[in-house]
C-alpha cells in the first residue's frame, strides 16, 4: 500500500515549493471556568449595571427577585457565540453554559426549592391571567419599543454586517402586516407596511391597562412575593424609561404608579449584581 | 364590569367633585348598566393621582393572548399543514380570487404568515420547497421525526389555551360579564375557524375545541346577516313592464301612428 501512495518525484518537488505550515490551535477565550456564576448578557447602559436588551434584563430581574445574589456579569460575548445564539447565557463555576431557559431550574437548586406551586401566583386564575399579560408585553409593548428604535444611518448599513435582529416585527406581529407594494400587484412583493398610529395607539391601550392593574400593589396581580411576570414587566418599562424615544417613553412617565414601581424595583435588582471585575474572562 | 372610583357624594349628588360627576354623569347616559360607582377618598389608588379614575376589566390582555396563541394554531391549521393548505385553503382562496390573483396571491397570503409560525416552530415547509440535499431516506425519516415532534407541541398548546379558556369561562355564558364582549367576540371567532372547515390533517385540534362550540355559536347566531332579496332583478322587470305599458297606452288612445298604404294600379 505504501508503494501505491507514493507521490512522484516531480510533483513532490512542485509541492515542496509550496510548503504547508500549520498554525497552533487557538485557544476558546473563554478559558477556565468563571469563580463565580456570571450572566452573559447584552452591554449596559453606562451607568447602571443593567443590560440594554430586554431579554437579558428580564433574566437579570428574574435572579435578583428571585433573591439569587453574588452573581457576575459578562456582557464581551457577542449573540453569536452564546449557547443557541442568544443571549443571556449563565456559565458556571463547574463549566457548564446553560441557555436562558435553563435558568430556573437552577435557580431552584441553588435556593434548594423544590419547582414552586402556582410559579408563585397567589391562585390559578392569577397563573392564567399572567399568560395574558405575557402576551400583551411581548406583542403590543415590545413592537412599540422595536418601532421607537432608532434606525441606522444609511452610511452604517452600507458599512456593517447585515444583523437579523433575533424577534423581528413580522413575527411578533398577530396577524401579520401586509406588504409594502401590496398583495394583488403582479411584480414581486417588497417591503412592509407598518402603521405607527396603530402601533402606538395599540401600545397606549396596553400601557393604560397595565397602569389599572397595577394600581397600589407591591407585586403585580396582588402577589405576596416577586412573580416572573414582576420580571417582565421590570424588563420593558426599565427599558422604556431609559432607552426608547420620548413617544413611547412619555406613556409610562404619565403613570405615576408604574414610575414609582419601576424605581422600587430597579433598586432591587441592580444590588444584585457584583462589580464586573470580578467576573473571569 | 368596570368600575368607576368618585369622590363621595352628598346634597343628592352622586360626587361632590365636579370631574367625578362630570364621569357618573356621562357614563350613565353612554353606557347605563355596564359600570359600578365606588366611592373613594384615596386618590393615590389611581394610577394617575388623580380622581376620577375607571378601573375596566383585563380585555387587553385577553385579546392580546387570543390573537399571539389561539392565533398561531389557527394559522397552523390554515396555512402551515401541507394536507390542510393543499387539499382545501389553496383551492377555497384560489376560486375566491379573480384571474390572473388566484395564481400567485394565495401562496403571498401563506408566506406572509411565514415569519411568525416560524418563530414558535409551526412552519411546515411543503414538499416542493424542500431542497433534498441529503439522501432520500435520511431525509424522510428526519422530517417525520420534526412531524411528530411539531404535532405533540400543537396538541400541547391546544391543550393548554383550552384549559386556561375553560377556567376563564366556568359556568358563566360569557367571560366578563352576562354581556357579549370583544374578548368573546375574538375568542369565539377563533375557536370557529377551527370548528367549521371540513380540515383533514390534524383533525384532534378540532376535536379538542369541540366543548367550546356551544359557546362560540352563542356568539355567532345574532350577528349572522339575513339574505337580502335581489331587488334588482324585479326593478329591471318593472321597468320593463312600464315601457311595455306606456307603449300599449299610447297606442289604445292614439292610435297607432304607422300606416299600411297599398298602392293598386
């Protein structure tokens, strides 16, 4: 067999002009587990420690009212290289990378709590209303916050990487919009036609609803104690309140109740947090 | 029922404070019977610090959860499930539309609900639009596998927007009051078009709605329209008939203005 392999002389001397080198392996840069479990998630703003990407801000709220503490944070991982290619991931001390779903589970291990009755909502009618509530802040709400995002210059998007954003607003909406150049025309379809108004009336209705409810309590629904859903609502209005235009943002502002809560909460969670230096890279 | 929050009245006034009896006062003449009075000295209670305030029920979210849940799986049922699109959506939409729209706007309709089925892992791609790039058998057997996963997940969510419209009903004809609302009207018209057309592929979505149709044909019987009489065809014949008559009338009184004059040599 070794006889049958071999390379001619010639072609052997063509390949020898042409030497293959090759590189040493590179290192992930993740390295060696971090000391402490940290939260891989979005850049914050520059003053509070609190990530700019509601999703992340929602696993953030969600550990600290949990009352999981001493939690790093790690926001130089880019989307792409998280487990499932978004973003919050949480590394642990022992290595493993658990995606967002994961998370309560091990929030339960760690608190020592066997998986909570009810998910902690005072009765069943309290769960399934909660259902509907997650509906309208991940429909209404959130294609509110998408539509007061600023766009990017023209300049910019002919300079960068064309990024699909992770939810995009054809698929939160229900039922979807119709295309730009309309349904019936025989060339093909482009674009899509949005109606601000409609959008933002939609959110208005949704704010308003979400003040009534509130009201005076401590926790949304009249829970005893924070509800994953107290998440969810921390995530958007935080992220109302301190990233979105002045449109969306002066909805909020006009509701006393839910400015007062959002502060409460806020306190809450950023607390919770270690310094970022003490996360290892 | 939604409720109203006033200052206290006194003097044989509902409020002593103008706004509030200003509210009372115009609820009661734009929709009596539909709302309580609470009275209340705390204005802190209202979300913005002041009173009057009315506190309606949670139909926002309601409907909100109708239209992202319920709404996936009527999609799914319409538009994702090949033996479904294929055999009864596509042919009904297609004879609804004029030519030349028959041909392409139909598969718009179905691509245009592509990116939200999609996100919640309902999309069915059809099996021309599948590119084969692996052998045929590898191909099949994993696509049957996704299949029978994505059919656990939709009888799953069923299953679970039933229960949780079920709690919401109980025993009451309707969910938020002895009235008809707008979330009765969105729930009821979901749940029908799951009930009605005749589907062929995931035929135990409908039969796991089927408790809910007594409800939702409560809501559709008073607002089905009466069939209007085609009063165009008996103008047409009257009009006809007039011109017949006047013709006829004209020739009794005048006589008939045409002479048959025979020249004999």
């Amino acid at each position: 067999m070794p006889a049958l392999m071999e390379v001619p002389p010639a072609i052997a001397h063509l390949f020898s002009l042409f030497p293959l080198h090759t590189f040493p392996a590179i290192k992930p840069q993740s390295g060696a587990p971090p000391r402490v479990p940290t939260l891989w998630i979005q850049p914050p703003s520059s003053t509070l420690r609190l990530s700019t990407d509601v999703e992340c801000l929602k696993w953030q709220a969600y550990l600290a009212l949990r009352g999981v503490t001493k939690i790093a944070l790690r926001y130089d991982v880019a989307p792409e290289g998280a487990k499932g290619a978004r973003l919050p991931n949480l590394h642990l001390a022992d290595g493993e990378l658990h995606p967002a779903q994961l998370i309560p589970t091990w929030v339960d291990e760690v608190l020592g709590e066997s998986e909570r009755p009810l998910e902690g909502y005072k009765d069943q009618a309290a769960l399934d209303e909660s259902r509907a509530w997650v509906s309208l802040l991940e429909g209404d709400v959130h294609a509110a916050l998408i539509m007061a995002q600023p766009s990017p210059s023209y300049l910019w998007s002919l300079l960068s990487f064309p990024i699909t954003p992770s939810r995009p607003l054809e698929s939160i909406l229900s039922p979807p919009p119709p295309p730009l150049s309309g349904l019936s025309t025989v060339f093909p379809i482009f674009g899509t036609r949005l109606s601000p108004k409609h959008v933002e009336s939609k959110y208005c209705d949704a704010i308003s609803t979400i003040a009534d409810r509130l009201g005076t309590d401590k926790w949304f629904l009249g829970s005893s104690d924070p509800t994953p859903l107290d998440a969810l609502v921390f995530a958007y209005l935080h992220s109302i309140l301190h990233n979105a235009n002045h449109i969306v943002r002066t909805e909020v502002t006009r509701r006393v109740n839910l400015v007062a809560w959002e502060l409460r909460v806020r306190g809450i969670v950023s607390g919770a947090f270690t310094r970022p230096e003490e996360a290892v890279l | 029922m939604s409720v109203l929050y006033i200052w206290p009245g006194q003097w044989g006034l509902p409020s002593i404070e103008p706004g509030s009896l200003a509210a009372v006062l115009y609820l009661s003449r734009t929709i009596p019977g539909q709302f309580t009075v609470s009275h209340c000295t705390n204005p802190d209670l209202s979300p913005s610090g002041t009173l009057p305030f009315l506190r309606t029920h949670d139909g926002e979210a309601w409907c909100s959860h109708i239209e992202m849940n319920l709404g996936d799986l009527v999609n799914y049922m319409l538009f994702s499930l090949p033996e479904n699109w294929n055999t009864l959506i596509h042919p009904t939409l297609a004879y609804a539309l004029p030519v030349p729209q028959r041909y392409y706007v139909p598969g718009r309709i179905r691509n245009l609900r592509r990116p939200r089925l999609e996100s919640v892992g309902l999309w069915n791609e059809t099996p021309a639009e599948t590119k084969k790039l692996l052998p045929k058998r590898t191909s099949e057997h994993k696509d049957k596998i996704a299949q029978t996963f994505q059919r656990d997940k939709v009888l799953q969510t069923a299953r679970d927007c039933l229960d949780i419209y079920q709690r919401l009903l109980g025993e009451k004809q309707y969910i938020f009051s002895s009235q008809m609302t707008t979330v009765d009207i969105i729930l009821a018209a979901h749940v029908l078009v799951i009930l009605k057309p005749p589907f062929t592929g995931q035929i135990i979505v409908r039969s796991t709605f089927g408790s809910m149709q007594g409800y939702s044909m409560r809501s559709l019987l008073p607002s089905l329209p009466k069939k209007s009489q085609d009063d165009g065809e008996i103008l047409n014949w009257g009009w006809f008939g007039l011109a017949v008559g006047s013709v006829a009338l004209y020739l009794a009184t005048m006589g008939s203005p045409l002479r048959v004059v025979v020249q004999v040599e």
